[in-house]
C-alpha cells in the first residue's frame, strides 16, 4: 500500500460516514473504503483470466502512456524521416517504453486509429 492509497483510503472513510450524516468515522467505514480499494485494484490488475498481475502496475495512467507512445513516436519521426512504421517496429517501442497495457497491442492500434493519431496505411501505420 502506498502513501497515496492510504490517503484516499482515509478520504473514502471519511466521505462513507459524511454519507451517513456522521462527524466521527466508524471501523465500517473504514472497512468499506478497503472493501472499495480492493475491488478497485483487481479491476486495475486483472488479467483477461481474472488473474491478478501485479506487472500492470506502472505509475502512469492509460492515457498518459498512450501520449508518451506518440510523442516518443513523433521523435522517431523527426529523427529518422521515416513516416510509415509496421506493427512489430511499434511493439517494439512498446517493449522498449516497458509499456503495460490493459488490452492487447492490436486493441491499443486500433483505438489510437480511431482517435486519428495513429492512422493505418498501407501496410503499416503513420501518424495523424
């Protein structure tokens, strides 16, 4: 547990017993925060098999991520000229980033593509 998930263990506490009218926060209170916490972080880090994969975790959110891609992308760019890149040189910027993902690589294309980031061409992707 870190110091920020015990801080908003404490707001979440203290907000379960402002819900219930209450000044003081109860050990129920307490103990749905946890309960909340807990459910929370499975949905973060499970797997597809509901399996727990602690390697999920990165410190950056899914967003922040997917901006760092591009712009680690537009760099390569600039650097190299080169415009059009294949799905495995972009994997392996992924790999090379230590990327965690909560769906597969080609999900993660797809949804860069349809925000107009990412484009597909031909047989390769360019950016947008």
């Amino acid at each position: 547990v870190t110091t920020r998930q015990l801080q908003s263990l404490l707001r979440l506490a203290r907000a379960r017993a402002r819900l219930a009218l209450r000044d003081t926060v109860l050990q129920s209170d307490a103990e749905d925060a946890i309960a909340l916490m807990k459910e929370s972080l499975f949905d973060v880090l499970a797997d597809e098999g509901g399996q727990v994969d602690v390697t999920r975790v990165t410190g950056m959110s899914q967003k922040k991520q997917c901006e760092a891609f591009v712009d680690t992308l537009r760099r390569q760019v600039q650097q190299s000229q080169k415009t059009v890149f294949t799905t495995t040189e972009l994997r392996e910027l992924a790999r090379a980033m230590q990327m965690s993902l909560r769906r597969s690589f080609e999900d993660f294309l797809d949804s860069l593509n349809q925000a107009g980031v990412l484009l597909r061409s031909g047989g390769g992707y360019r950016l947008g």
